[in-house]
C-alpha cells in the first residue's frame, strides 16, 4: 500500500502543476477561396486542363513530424474548383530528389509510400470530416473522421476518383470528389473546414497546410476555411450493390455420418445498398450478407472464465461503427476493461447458442453461425449538430438437422431474434459540449424449451456527456447506463451464476441467488476528469461504479459487474527532436478496486514510456506492479480467494518502418509473488518490401505459463464443494505470415497464414482449504500420492480423500493439445469504381489430443499430416447509382 500512496501523492503533485502549465496561443486560420468551373478537368494527375488556370495556388505548409512548427524540406502546393455535382482538388508534391519517392503500391486504405491527404469538413461543426488520401503509386484511401479528429474510420469507403503522375519536380495528384459522397445543409453560401497533408515515406516527414500544434485536444476545430462555394443542392443518390457467391467446401469424410460426406457447394445471393434519406442521413442496408471473404479471428486457448473479445471485421458492422459505440469505462487506466461496450456487433450473426444432444447413433448438422436475413443503418448528423444512428437487424431461427438411421428431424438451436440499437448525440458550441444517449434492444422469440436458459428479452441503456473548456484543454466526462433482462426462471439463474456476477459465491452475503427471478437489473456510470495539453503535461483521474446486476453480453461485451474503480494517470511528452531522440512519452498511472460490500479487491500502479530515436527507430515498454488482490471468480462460483501480488513488465524495439527490411521483437515477463506464477512471452516481427508490389510480413511468438493456481473443475464430497486448481505447465508458440503483393491499386493479392500450437501439462493437483489464510500456501492442500489416482479408461483422476479404498470424487484429465492452422488467400479486383470479383481460398485445420506435452515438430508435423477443410470462394458484386 505505501507503493501506491506514493503514486497518489506524485500524481497530486503534477496535477498541482498542470495548473501552473497554462498554455495559450491563438493559431491564425488559413482560407482558400475556389471558384466554380465550367469545364471540368479531366482527371489523369496533369495540371494541363485551363479550369486549373481559374484558381490560385496556396501553400506555405508548415512541418508538423518529426520537428513541429519547422519548415518542410519539400514544398508542396494545391488548387480546389467545384461544379454541381464534383468537388476537384490538384495536389502538387514538389520533390528535389525525384527518383527517392516512395512508390510502394497497396490496395486501398493501406496508407504506404509517399502521400498526399486532403480532409474536408463539410458539415462545419468542426467535428466530423471526410479524408481523401492519394499514394503516389495512385492508391487510395479514404475515412471518416469523427469525435474532433480523434477517431479515423478507415472502413468507409465512398466512390471518387484518383489519378497520380510523377515528373523531374516531384509527383502530382488528382482527385474529382462526387458531392453526393460528402454531406452539407442546404444553403446559399458555404464555409467548409480544410486541411491538406503530406507524408514524405523516406523522411517519416508530415507537414500540413494548416498549423495546427502537436498535442492539440481536436484537430477539425482548428482545420482552415474553404470560401466560394455558393448554390450547390445536396445530393440525394441511391447506391445499390447486388452480389452473388459461389461456394464449395472440401473436408474430411467420416464414415457413417451423412453430413460429413467430404464436400458441399452452395450458391447464395444479396444485395448492398446506400440512400439519402435527407441532406444530413443515409440509410444503408443489407439483404442476406455475405462475409465470406473477411479474414478468420486468430487462434487461441482460453482457460479463464470469461469470453474472448475479437474485433469487428465485417464491412457492414465496421463503417461507421464509431456512432454506435458507448463505452461505459473508456480509459486506459482501466485494466481488463478497456472492451466493455453496450453495443458489440459481433452477437449480430453469432454461432448459435445450442447444440443438440445426440444418442449414439445420431449425427447433426449445426450451422456455424446465424444467418443474418436483414440490416439497416440510419445515421448521420443534422446541421444543429444531431448525430442518428439508428441499426436494425434479424437473425434467422437456425435449425440442427439431426439424421437417425435416415429419419431426419429439425431442432432450433438459436431463435429467431431482433437486434436493435439507437444512439443520439448532440453537439454545443461546436463541440465543446456534448450530451448523447443510447438504447439497446434484443428480443428472442424462443420456441425450443432447450434454450430457455436464454432471456426472451435484454434492454440496455444510457446517456453521456463531455465539456471542454479552456481552449479544450480541460475536459470532463460522464455516463451513467442500466440494464434490465427478462426471461424463464433458468434464464435468470443461469445470468445469475454467470462468471459477471457469481451471486452464488458463499462469502458474498451483499448478493445471493433467487431461483425464482424472472427478471434482472442493474446499473452503472463512469465520470472522468481531465487535462490535455499542447505541451508536455496531461493528467486524468476518474470513478467507476458497476452494481452487481448489470448485464451487457445479450448485445455488448462485458466482463465484469459488481465494482467500484477508481484510477488515475499522468503523462509527460516531449514532442520535438532533442538529442538523439524525435520525442519522448512517459506515463504513469494507479488504480483500485472494490465490489459492492466495500471490500477492497486489488491495487495496480504502472509506469510506461514510448520514444523515437532520429534515426526512426522506437522503443516502448511497462512496468505494473500488482497487489496482493482477492479475487471473486477464481474459484468460479466458490469463496473468494486471497491472491499474492506480483510484478509484471514487457519492452518492444522496432526499426525504421520506412526501409525495405525492417524488423521488431519483444518480450512480457510476469513475476507472481511467493512463486505464484511466472509468464513468459517473446515475439519478433520481419517485414520485408523487396519491390514497390511485395510485402512479406513474419511473426513468430513464443509463450511460457507457469501457475501454482490454475482452475480445473468444481465437485462434491458429499454435500461440501472441492474447488479443484493445479499446477499449470503451458507453452504456446505462433507463427503468423502475410504476404501482400498488389498488381495495381485496383487489383491485388494477399495471403494471411497461422498454425498455432498450445500444449498444457497439469501437475500438483490440490483443493482449496482456507482461501484466505494469510500464508498462500495454507490457503490449498496438494493431494498426496495414495489420494490421487489416473484411470487411463477413463482418462481421469479418482481421488480418495478419506483413504477409506474407495473414490470420493474425480474429474477430468485437464491436460490438453491444442493445434491449429487457419489461412486466406483472397484476389481483390475493382473492375469498376464500387464493383469488385473476390477470390477466396480458406484453409483450416484443427486437430487435439490429451497428452500435454510440447514438441513442436511433433506438433507441426500432426497438424499438417490431417486432412483440411477447404473452402472456395467467388463474389462477385456491381455498384451503380440512382
């Protein structure tokens, strides 16, 4: 505890000077004054149409990385022109080393080589824009900016033009941007926020055409201004994107199961679209999507009680997601909770829920996930500043097709359900003050009694706020949400006893369980207060409170309920270049936790720093120092359990990013006090560009676990529980390979492959006596040799506890292999501005066994040596417009 009072008292003491590092300096706003044109210039990355002749260049553009407020080492400069329906936009990157610029082509949104942005703020509310980048191989890339310029939504992908040409002064690029890609009020006379940037690749150089300082809290509010444009109407366009797929699988035949005959093939149809409801909102929906060609979650094994979280990579759930989101608990002083969200996409086309039981002679056939009938998404921003999002979706009743001797009957193991959520924001003083809201609703019509153990229905709620005040320096933030399900009795007792709440626990005498709920609720709320700076100190403090009740998961992710957190940080930067350094970030931060009976749990400080070297290498690492914790889902159910403290650390070096070869490697290290456990993680990464096409990528990790505490199943003797741990002996190793190689920006290749091998040996196994005596070792008692038996026919372990002869109790063999391979092979081609053919190839292979051992040429060698299950793909789709 003197650990973190120490931190508490030197994150006082730089609080109290950031209140002495006032900061202010008024950033005179640049303008650009177009001009409309008759004639539109043809789009080939030559500055030869006479339109360009009808506006003037502007550019004096000020470096921004690595030194800030510095002249550019190159010059670069632009036109805008505008029609009714197109916004122009010519971008001069002058070069005195021509033959140095980095044409490095990727496929769109990959962002490599030399570039040049251009981000328009349409609305002017200063806190949205849309960014246009152009490579100067002529890739493209484009997002939607958000939140002031502090979320960057690379999955939106609007129809526009680009061509770029290089010449002995440099390279130029050309853009022609279609007005009904961008969203503006109705109006005579329109002001819009700019800003143009540039990357020189070999330099790790960006400079802009508006100065706007390193550290600022936003970016759009301090954008330029583009003046002229007078009496363009929105544009209220109807985008559709049929598509069709085909599809064949090739797998492993097992004998006597007709389901598993070797080979499927299926063909499935859809349709894509986008419209203007209004000037301010788009509606995009979707009929029957298809995921096909995104590429599979990585591999891993998870011995923890709670679920996974993996990302969205579905494009219709990925654009625009950043209006759905509602983070209960956003700060990075948060341990294990940084992922919590009232909305996660990924429950929308889940696999199902249930699996049927079978008897021996029966075989079934479960889909892998929900089919998804329908989507829609209403969103957009109104010119008072009101951001809609408004998503609607319906999963289909899935069916197992169960076979008995050729009599095949159906049995539901996921309901139809309706997933919807509803988000507001409202924008004062353009974005200094912000008010939101959010609803969430799902509702199951359930017909099979085997998922009764699902609510029929799961609402969530809440509003949020955030004020800036003093040049937005200072901010302070705060939500607070609820939650309410409502199901059968199971239902409720299985949220219950739910690793989120484990009301059943016997010492937690604030909760308990009630078999005859058919309801449950909760709520919580974060406030946060804090200050960013445009100079070198920034600081946040903030509380969380979650009551035992409250419940995400039926449409968010959520790990934990019943806590109290507080926590606090504060940063140090060093923005500019100083002696070998391009700049320096150093951060340090506590938090605490309690649950609702005002038990303290557990305690964390940590310190951890980021640099630059100027020769583009980085280097970055962390130290967390844990306390002795109690922890109220070890034992899954049972008591708290007093767990020892322990030290934890990780370093990363990398590279220069900006060669042809470049490399990084890394290394975790955790320390459990009194032997507890000791963790071991290494990794390196290889990134080679041999030719402006190819990238090849390599990453291999390597893991070691090794806990004294590890849980394997909870029993009975008698009446009196066993709460049954081990000593865990666990390797992991990974080899991750991606191969990219991009014969133009139109068409390219990319190539994602995993095998991930984990063996897990079990050792000492014991059960819990006095989970909170004060010397870790009472708190278990290893079985001895003549209590603890292996029965290979059962592959399991007897234990006699009472050394009467006979078992009391057993369970399971826990030691476990775990091997397997995953791969994408996908050919992207955009035939045509919006269309696109997709080639797939998806392998996997998976294979288990019990033996525990690591050999990783033994390992390598089982999973190659079984049969894959091939998948292959062809979508085709074609954007047109109404």
């Amino acid at each position: 505890m003197k650990r973190i009072f120490l931190a508490q008292t030197v994150l006082a003491l730089l609080m109290i000077i950031f209140f002495f590092d006032s900061y202010s300096q008024t950033i005179e706003k640049k303008t650009y004054q177009t001009f409309f044109t008759k004639s539109a210039p043809e789009i080939d990355g030559m500055e030869n149409d006479s339109c360009w002749n009808e506006v003037e260049w502007s550019g004096d553009f000020i470096q921004t990385q690595p030194a800030e407020n510095k002249p550019p080492s190159q010059q670069t400069k632009f036109k805008i022109l505008y029609d009714d329906n197109n916004l122009y936009v010519f971008i001069r990157a002058l070069d005195t080393e021509p033959k140095k610029i980095s044409r490095l082509i990727s496929r769109r949104d990959n962002f490599d080589g030399d570039m040049v942005s251009f981000m328009v703020d349409s609305y002017y509310d200063q806190q949205t824009a849309f960014s246009f980048t152009a490579t100067a191989a002529g890739a493209k890339g484009d997002e939607a900016v958000t939140e002031d310029g502090n979320n960057w939504d690379e999955s939106w992908n609007p129809v526009w033009y680009l061509k770029t040409a290089i010449d002995d002064k440099g390279w130029s690029a050309e853009m022609k941007i279609p007005l009904s890609q961008l969203r503006f009020g109705k109006k005579e006379e329109h002001v819009w926020g700019i800003q143009v940037m540039r990357h020189i690749f070999r330099l790790e150089e960006r400079s802009t055409w508006q100065y706007i300082p390193k550290g600022s809290p936003g970016q759009i509010h301090l954008y330029g201004e583009l003046h002229g444009i007078n009496s363009i109407k929105p544009k209220r366009k109807i985008e559709l994107l049929p598509y069709t797929v085909a599809r064949m699988e090739r797998f492993k035949k097992e004998e006597g199961n007709p389901f598993l005959d070797g080979k499927k093939s299926a063909m499935s149809y859809g349709l894509d679209g986008k419209a203007a409801i209004t000037n301010d909102l788009t509606l995009d929906f979707s009929i029957n999507p298809d995921f096909g060609q995104v590429e599979a979650d990585p591999s891993e094994v998870n011995l923890s009680a709670f679920e996974s979280y993996f990302s969205e990579r579905r494009p219709f759930f990925v654009e625009g997601k950043n209006i759905y989101q509602f983070q209960p608990s956003n700060s990075i002083v948060i341990h294990n909770m940084g992922a919590d969200n009232l909305f996660y996409s990924r429950r929308i086309g889940r696999s199902p829920h249930n699996s049927p039981d079978l008897a021996d002679n029966e075989y079934a056939d479960v889909p892998e996930s929900s089919t998804i009938l329908g989507a829609m998404k209403l969103s957009g921003k109104t010119k008072k500043g009101l951001s809609i999002g408004v998503l609607e979706s319906v999963t289909a009743n899935e069916n197992a097709l169960i076979d008995n001797a050729g009599v095949r009957r159906k049995e539901s193991v996921e309901p139809l359900t309706n997933y919807f959520v509803g988000r507001l924001q409202k924008d004062f003083d353009k974005g200094e003050t912000v008010l939101g809201g959010i609803i969430t609703a799902v509702n199951r019509d359930i017909t099979n009694p085997a998922l009764n153990y699902l609510p029929t229905a799961a609402y969530t709620g809440g509003i949020d706020f955030s004020h800036k005040w003093k040049e937005r320096t200072w901010y302070v933030t705060g939500n607070a949400e609820f939650s309410y399900l409502k199901g059968k009795e199971e239902a409720i007792l299985n949220a219950q006893q739910s690793s989120a709440r484990y009301f059943q626990r016997p010492d937690a005498s604030y909760v308990s369980v009630d078999s005859s709920r058919t309801s449950l609720a909760g709520y919580g709320g974060t406030f946060k207060l804090g200050r960013s700076s445009k100079k070198r100190l920034q600081f946040e403090t903030s509380l969380t409170v979650r009551s035992p009740g409250l419940e995400f998961n039926d449409i968010g992710y959520m790990r934990y309920s019943d806590v109290i957190h507080h926590g606090s940080w504060a940063a140090y930067y060093i923005r500019n270049p100083f002696s070998i350094f391009n700049n320096f970030y150093l951060n340090t931060n506590y938090w605490m936790y309690w649950n609702f009976s005002g038990k303290l749990l557990s305690t964390f400080v940590n310190t951890n720093f980021y640099s630059q070297f100027k020769n583009r290498w980085q280097i970055n690492g962390n130290f967390t120092r844990i306390g002795e914790n109690t922890s109220t889902n070890l034992l899954r159910g049972g008591p708290s359990f007093i767990q020892p403290g322990g030290e934890e650390m990780n370093l990363n070096i990398s590279t220069d990013q900006s060669k042809k070869f470049s490399f990084n490697i890394g290394s975790y290290q955790g320390f459990g006090d009194v032997n507890s456990y000791r963790n071991q993680e290494y990794w390196m990464g290889f990134n080679a560009k041999p030719t402006n096409a190819l990238s090849i990528s390599i990453s291999p990790s390597y893991g070691i676990t090794n806990s004294e505490l590890q849980y394997v199943s909870t029993t009975k003797m008698g009446n009196d529980p066993r709460y049954i741990f081990a000593r865990l002996d666990q390797k992991t190793a990974s080899f991750t390979f991606r191969l990219n190689y991009t014969f133009t920006p139109e068409l390219s290749l990319e190539y994602y492959g995993q095998p991930f091998i984990s063996a897990g040996k079990y050792s000492d196994f014991k059960r819990t006596t006095n989970t909170k005596a004060n010397r870790f070792k009472d708190r278990y008692r290893i079985f001895s040799g003549n209590e603890i038996g292996f029965r290979s026919v059962n592959n399991d372990y007897a234990i006699d506890e009472d050394h009467d002869g006979s078992t009391d109790y057993s369970f399971d063999n826990p030691d476990f292999n775990f091997r397997q391979f995953r791969s994408n092979l996908v050919v992207r081609w955009e035939y045509l501005p919006g269309s696109t053919l997709f080639l797939v190839w998806s392998q996997g292979r998976t294979s288990s066994a019990e033996d525990g051992s690591f050999a990783y040429g033994k390992d390598m060698k089982d999973l190659f040596g079984i049969q894959p299950h091939n998948v292959f793909l062809i979508k085709f789709s074609y954007w047109f417009s109404l």
